[in-house]
C-alpha cells in the first residue's frame, strides 16, 4: 500500500462480504479483517484498502448499491 | 384411495360434461315434452275441426240430393199418381247412385208413398222431421233415428237388433207445379257400421276418427287389437262431453292405444246434444319424436364428452409432466443444499480448530517473546498475529454461511415439502 490504511465498516457481515467482490471486480484492492479494537460496528467483519484508492472504493460501494457504515482512518 | 391430479382433472372435466349435457337433456325433454303437447293439443284442435267440416259437408251434400230429387218430374208424378212401384225404382236408383241409406217419400198425412229398400209402408207422420218437411222447412242435420223408424227402412240389422241409430239427413217438401205441397221426401245415411264417412276424413287428415252415439262409438277409423275396426264400444269421456256440451282435449285410450284426443259434443240443428266426434292421434308419436330427440341428444353429447376428452387428456398430462419435473427438481436441489449445509458446518469446527491452534500457537510466541528478544520472533509473532486475524475473518465468514445455509434450508425444506405434496397430489402416489 503506498498510503496509508483506511478500514471501511459496515452494518453487517453480509454487506462486507458483497463490498469485498464488488471491490475485487472494481479493480480496488481490499482485505477483509476482523473489527479492530475501538471501532463500533454490528458487524464483526470490516475491509482494510490502500487510503489512496478510497475515492475509487466509495464510488465502487456507491455504484453496487452497498451501504456503507463509516470510514476509520 | 388417492386419486392422481390427472385423474381428478380429467375426471372434473368429465363430470362438468356430463352434468351440462345432462341438465341440457333434462331442460331439452321438458321443453320439447311441454311444445309437442301443446302442438299435438293444436293439431288435434285443428284435425277435430276438420272432421267436423266432413260432417258439415256430408249434410250438405245430402241436402243438396234430397231437394234435387223433390224437384223431379217424375217424382211429382209418380206421387201424385200413387204409382208406388215407379216411386221405388226412383227411389233405389237414387240411393244406389249416391249412397244414401235410405230415401224415402210421404204423401201430405205422412204416410209412406215409397221407400228406397223398403216395403211402402206405414206412416211417418210424428216423425218430427217430416212434420218440419211438411211445414214448409228443408231440414239439414244429424238426427238419432228409433229403432222403429230403422226397421221399417230395412236398417235395423245395419244398426243393430233393437237398436237406434245416428244419421246425417235432409227433408224437404215436395210440391206440384202449382207449388202446393204434396208431401215430402227424407233421405239419409245411417252412419252406425258405415265407414265412409271417417274413412274419408282419416285419408284426407290423418290421426283416426270416430262418431259417437251417446257415449258409444257406432262408427271409426280406430283399429282394434285384432286389427278390426273399433266399434260399439263405451266411451266414458264422451259420456261427460254429451252431459255438459264441452269438449274434451286430452289423453283416451281407444282399442287399447292411447291417443292425445279431441271429443267434440255433436248436435242436431235444434241444439239437442246427440253424442260426439272423436279424433286423435297416437301418442306414440309424440313419444317417438321424444325418443328420438332425446337419442340424438345423447349421442351428439357422449361425441362431445370423447371430443372434450381428447383435448383435455394432452393438456392434462402435459401439465402433470411438467409439475411433476419441476418437483422432481426441486426435491433434488433440496438433497443438493442439505449436502452443502452439512459441508458448511463441518468446515466451520475446521476453522474453529484452526483459530484454537493459532491462538495456542501466538501464547507460546508471547512466552518466547518474554524469554528471548529476537528479530526473528518478533517477525513470527507479528505472522501469527496476521494468521489469527485472517483465522478470525475465515471463521466469520463460515458462521455467516452457516447461518444463511441454515436459512436457506430450512425455506428449501419448506419448498421440498411442497413439492412432495405437489407430486403427490399429481401422481396419487405418497412421497417417500
């Protein structure tokens, strides 16, 4: 990653699991990773991305009509 | 016992036939019995009219001979001379011509002058129809002739021992050239045992005829049983048409056939009810009309049961292939998840008894840690670290599609259960 990471929380297990393939088909390196310490979320799942392509990740989410639950940088 | 859906389609498709088909009948035989009724009612209406018309013609006719005849020279002469010999030459050769039963001549007190087939004798003279002839009147009617007056005509073995007899007559007087009266002549037909008559009428109309005397039949077109003529036999509605002078439509039974029959109350010209005309028409004509309708009608309906049949049997086992297909599918897909679910499950004790190993793994790193700083722990520690989290992504992962599987079977145990029920229903078999 050449920025630095930004985790992308969701408001269920489901939707990070969807957010992970319509990431992957955007061409938008993701990781999925267990919900960091600190963070509030009903899901226990979150996606890890390069903080350079949240722009592109936000509008790949937006465009497969995923919700998405909040940014932690 | 379960029937099939295929046989219970084909069978409500059947019965719905058949029920339509049968109400149609039913609705057909009631119409067609009512409107053939009331038609036979008219046509016997018409037909007894039309007899009646024969009757009319009949007197007319003798009428017509009877005062022709009164206005013969020869027969003037032949009474003014008392040539009674002469009288009954005239008087044979007339009724052999035409038919009549008897013709007969009287002088101005009634006393017989000639006789057609007769001795010349007696006298006439309170015989009412010849006190009319010799007032001046031309009677023209039916009449009930005595027996007395029958046996000195010679007809008394024509209308039996004893017995009266019905008659179409005509009177009239007979006058000289001075057109003073002289006497009269009387002429008729006895129609007790003579045929003619109804004969004729049957020809010309059809149905049979009857003339009644009273309530008794002196002459028809009826045949017997044994294939004779139906005569001199009671007829007890003739009895109650004479009694009030009102027709009777209806159902008789004559010679042992029913009839749908009109009995009409026949009189003489002073309004005196003698007895009745009687026709009909053989009920088995009706009947047989009915017979054939409803014939034509059940055949024409088991053609449209074959016919609805024969559409509906490719539908019917077309629809049922195709439930039956797509049952088939669905239980199989239900077999297929259930596998999926099971393989889900045990792949999540897997990832559980991974996650345990790594985090037993990662407790021993720490206590080497603590033990011995080395760069090579520190890297393994931060690998495991990395382990354990994607351990713990995996393990979520597996218990979200644990879950979802879990949900998913238990909507496709639910639709396996209506595809059994929907086979079941199709083929009347139980599903195993």
């Amino acid at each position: 990653m050449s920025g630095a990471e930004a985790i992308l929380v969701f408001s269920s297990n489901a939707d990070a699991m969807i957010a992970t393939k319509a990431l992957k088909d955007a061409g938008v390196p993701a990781k999925m990773i267990p919900k960091p310490a600190g963070v509030t979320s009903p899901a226990n799942l979150c996606l890890s991305i390069d903080g350079a392509a949240e722009t592109r990740a936000l509008s790949a989410l937006k465009d497969a009509g995923i919700a998405l639950g909040g940014v932690v940088k | 016992m379960r029937l099939s859906l295929r046989t219970r389609l084909l069978g409500a498709i059947t019965g719905a036939v058949v029920l339509i088909f049968l109400c149609s009948l039913i609705a057909a035989r009631v119409v067609l019995g009512h409107d053939l009724n009331e038609l036979g009612r008219t046509e016997v209406t018409n037909e007894a009219s039309a007899f009646a018309g024969y009757v009319d013609a009949r007197k007319q006719q003798i009428a017509l001979l009877v005062t022709q005849e009164a206005a013969s020279d020869a027969l003037r002469a032949a009474m003014q001379s008392h040539n009674t010999e002469q009288l009954d030459d005239q008087l044979s050769d007339v009724t052999d011509s035409s038919g009549l039963s008897f013709l007969t001549v009287v002088d101005l007190n009634g006393r017989v002058l000639g006789r057609a087939h007769a001795p010349a004798t007696g006298s006439l003279a309170t015989d009412p129809i010849i006190q009319r002839a010799l007032n001046g009147e031309t009677p023209s009617t039916l009449v009930q002739l005595t027996p007395a007056f029958l046996q000195g005509e010679g007809l008394a073995l024509q209308a039996g021992s004893g017995k009266g007899g019905l008659a179409v007559i005509a009177a009239t007087p007979v006058s000289d050239t001075q057109e003073r009266t002289i006497g009269a002549i009387y002429g008729g037909v006895l129609l007790n045992h003579s045929y003619d008559l109804v004969d004729e009428a049957t020809r010309a109309i059809g149905g049979a005829t009857a003339l009644i005397d009273g309530n008794t039949i002196v002459s028809s077109s009826i045949q017997a049983p044994d294939g004779t003529r139906f005569v001199d036999a009671q007829v007890p509605r003739a009895a109650d048409v004479v009694r009030t002078n009102e027709p009777y439509t209806g159902a008789d039974t004559e010679g042992g056939v029913t009839y749908l029959a009109q009995i009409a109350p026949i009189s003489d010209d002073q309004g005196h009810v003698l007895g009745a005309s009687w026709y009909g028409i053989p009920m088995a004509q009706i009947g047989n009309i009915e017979a054939h309708t409803t014939q034509a009608l059940v055949l024409w309906g088991i053609v449209a049961v074959v016919i609805v049949l024969a559409l509906a049997i490719p539908t019917v086992q077309a629809l049922s292939k195709t439930l039956v297909a797509n049952s088939r599918h669905v239980r199989e897909a239900a077999k297929e998840l259930g596998v999926v679910v099971v393989g889900s499950e045990v792949s999540g004790d897997h990832v559980a008894a991974t996650k345990r190993v790594v985090e037993r793994s990662g407790e021993l790193l720490s206590q080497v840690a603590s033990e011995q700083q080395s760069e090579k722990i520190g890297e393994l520690q931060r690998l495991n670290s990395e382990l354990h989290g994607d351990v713990t992504v995996i393990e979520t992962l597996a218990q979200e599609m644990s879950s979802r599987m879990r949900d998913a079977a238990d909507r496709v145990a639910q639709l396996n259960e209506v595809a059994a029920t929907l086979n079941e229903l199709v083929t009347g078999e139980p599903s195993t």
